[in-house]
C-alpha cells in the first residue's frame, strides 16, 4: 500500500512542476533573442513585475524591453506609461489559468482510477460491499475528472522571465 502513496506523491509532484515555465537570457544565444521573445509574449497581457527590492507592480495591456528598458502601461486613476531600467527587475511573471486544465483532468482522472481499483479490491476482499458493482467506476471516474481539471484550473500555468540572476 505505502507503494501506491510513494507514486502518487511523484506524480504528483510532476504535476504541480510541469506548469511552470522560467526563461532567462542565459537560455537564448543574445540578450536581443531574449528581449525579442519577451516582447512578443508579453504583448497585451497584464503581468506583475518584480524589481530587485522586492517591491512589484501589475502592468496593463502589454509591455515590451529595448534599449535595456522596460516600457509599460499602469493605472493611476488613469491609464500612464512608465519606463524601468532592466537592471532594476527581478522578474516578470504572468498566470494562465486554462493551460493547466487538460493535465489536471489527466491527473484527476488517473487518480481516480487507481482510488477506485484499490477501493474495489479491498471491497472484494472484505467482502464489505461499498464499492461493489460498477457504481465505484461509474461516479468515481467523471467526478475525479472534474475535480483534477478544476484544480489545473487553479493551479494553471506560470511563466515567468528572470532578470539579474
């Protein structure tokens, strides 16, 4: 049984570390390669900068670096530009939510599988009846489906491009 518990908890922890995706300028040939795939990622999106003193801020509708600056948008009672020195960032974060759907109802779907065998042969063997007939496999499957894409859906995707590191 604690065999069951050991892989589980592998799996699990696979699962919770494939979401995340971390870029540096130390994984492109140039600091322009860098700066470029930033850019086209971080074009209209909302995402939460991190500076060097650990203070951070949530950009709005896109950012981009050249010249080793950051230009942004943010709201101050009204929508303003700003612009940072690169060397001043720590990060640069942003969350998607629905990536981490499909492996969350694979997870919940594997899941319950290897609940519901387990459950079923301990019924069989203590002849107790709870998870007889097919119900265990009608109910626990989808319900275990739903409750993993649910939780993929919290936990999503993260990506998140590290400065000065």
């Amino acid at each position: 049984m604690k065999i069951f518990f050991r892989i589980g908890a592998v799996i699990f922890l696979l699962f919770l570390s494939s979401c995340s995706y971390y870029y540096s300028e130390k994984s492109f040939s140039t600091k322009e390669k860098y700066y470029k795939d930033f850019n086209d990622f971080a074009k209209n999106k909302n995402v939460e900068v991190t500076l060097t003193n650990d203070s951070s801020f949530t950009t709005l509708n896109g950012s981009s670096i050249s010249n080793d600056t950051l230009t942004f948008n943010y709201k101050n009672n009204k929508l303003l530009s700003g612009y940072i020195p690169v060397k001043n960032i720590k990060e640069i974060y942003y969350k998607k939510n629905w990536p981490g759907i499909i492996p969350g109802v694979i997870f919940g779907a594997l899941a319950s599988v290897a609940i519901t065998g387990i459950g079923m042969n301990a019924s069989r063997s203590s002849n107790s009846g709870f998870f007889g007939g097919g119900y265990a496999w009608f109910y626990g499957i989808p319900v275990g489906t739903i409750i993993g894409g649910v939780i993929g859906w919290f936990i999503g995707a993260n990506y998140t491009y590290q400065f000065n590191i």
